[in-house]
C-alpha cells in the first residue's frame, strides 16, 4: 500500500479538517456527476455502480453521508460480477476515512492520490511555448493527442518513444472510441489542449472535464522523447486558463504521485486531500 503524506489538512497544518469540507464535497460531487455520464447508476447500499455505456469503465462510489462496512464492498464484488465489471472503488479520504482499513480488510488493492485544487487568480504566471493551443472537436490533432496519453501512460514504453509510437496507437485506435470523444468534445463536457509539433502533430497534452463551474483536469501526458521541456506543464497552464475564462471557479487535480503533484503546485495549485482506489 503507497505510503500517504497529508498536506494542508494533517493535524500537524494550521487549518483544520472542517474548514475544506465543503470543498471535498463539492469535489465529490463532481466526481459523482462525471462518472454519471453515460453510464447507469445502480444502488448498491451506501456505494454507487456505474454500468458505463462509455468505451471504459468508470469505478464505484461511496455516498458521503454514509459508513461503509465489509458488508457493503462484498455486496458490490457480487454487483460487479452480475454485470461483468471489473470491481473498482474510488472515494475522497476525508470523507470516508474508515474506508481504507475496511477495503484493506477485505483484501483490496489499495492506492493514494495526491487531490489538488485551484480558484480564480490562483494561477502563477508563466510564459508558454507558443505551439500550445485548444483542440476543436473536428480538430485532426484531437485524436493524435489521445494518441499521446496512450503512449504516456503505457509503462512498457521506452524512453526514446515519440511520435511513431504514437502515430501506430492512433492507427489501432477504436472508431467507437474515436466517435465518443469527438462527441463530448462538441458537447463541451471535454476541453483538450496540446503542444504541437510543425510538421509532426501533438507531442504533449491534456484535458479538462467539466460540470457546471467546477472542471477536472485530466490525461496530462507526454511522449517520452519530449519529456523535461515544460510541455505539460505549458498544456495544463492553458487548460487551467481557458476554464477560469469560461466560468469555471473550482479546477481539481488527482496526482499520480506527491512528486507530480508538487509540479502542478508550482502552477498555483493547492493540497485539498487524498483520492484512494481500491481494486480485486
């Protein structure tokens, strides 16, 4: 189980845990609204399934006001075999802090995830590459940025791995998948960004989800080959821009690791808890 560093809700921090409840709520509302897309919610006691119409699966969800018991997580691994699914929880630590012994109890993969957060006027300046831009929906770079995050998030990958590895993953990519995010691309559910090369396409980008006027940054990826040059750190800049211009008022961050998220710190993003996942 990863290791969790609590940073700006800790006992050892000045502010206390109530001051950014409602903050975690309306972040987990979010996350309930967003994984609702598409998909089928079923009550699974205190826990929602979302029996996803989308090409992924999204994971469960636990209702904050409620405790969760070992009871609650076997009933969902049977929910999920009904409709075979993978069995996946996710949850705002803070929120539900007696989750993590419960899913460990069980017998549950456990992981940790840095939540960050950012109002209006939180965002440092920076001077941008200028090849970073907004991708429209009938953008041909849109699909050759998805290309990206495949090749930026495929561990297998060498380190010299760029733009013909990213160009086979959006030859092999589903026309499913390729119609459902131009889709909510045009429904403007889906913002995405890229820094492009002149010839050669997208070498880094990154998303943002939105509901009303809170938005998730999301994929935030770079070739291998074109790492350590502030590509992503430029895309997700413009991301974060271009939401606070269109009425957003509260952009969240899950991190992969307290390293990447002290990379979007220096952004102006800012601690507000922990994202867990647990998983068969």
């Amino acid at each position: 189980m990863a290791g969790r560093r609590m940073i700006g809700i800790d006992r050892g921090e000045p502010r206390a845990l109530w001051t950014m409840t409602p903050l975690l709520l309306r972040i987990d509302d979010y996350f309930d609204r967003v994984s609702g897309w598409d998909a089928d919610r079923v009550s699974v006691g205190p826990l929602t399934l979302f029996v996803n119409r989308a090409p992924w699966a999204n994971s469960a969800r636990p209702t904050p006001t409620r405790q969760i018991a070992g009871r609650h997580l076997r009933l969902l691994q049977r929910r999920c075999a009904h409709y075979e699914m993978p069995m996946q929880l996710e949850w705002i630590h803070e929120l539900h802090p007696e989750l993590e012994g419960v899913a460990f109890r069980e017998g549950l993969a456990i992981t940790d995830h840095p939540l960050l957060f950012m109002r209006p006027g939180g965002l440092v300046p920076r001077d941008r590459h200028p090849s970073v831009r907004i991708l429209g929906h009938d953008d041909q770079a849109l699909m050759t940025s998805r290309g990206v995050v495949d090749v930026a998030f495929d561990g297998s990958m060498p380190t010299t791995a760029g733009i013909d590895e990213r160009d086979r993953c959006v030859d092999a990519m589903d026309e499913d998948l390729v119609s459902y995010l131009r889709a909510r691309s045009g429904l403007g559910r889906t913002v995405t960004a890229a820094a492009l090369a002149m010839p050669g396409g997208p070498l880094a980008t990154g998303s943002y989800h939105r509901a009303d006027t809170t938005a998730e940054i999301v994929g935030v990826g770079t070739l291998p080959a074109y790492r350590r040059q502030g590509l992503g750190s430029d895309v997700v800049h413009l991301l974060c821009e271009h939401a606070f211009a269109n009425g957003v008022n509260t952009l969240v961050l899950t991190a992969k690791s307290e390293q990447v998220g002290a990379l979007y710190q220096v952004l102006g993003f800012a601690r507000a808890g922990t994202v867990m996942s647990a998983h068969e």
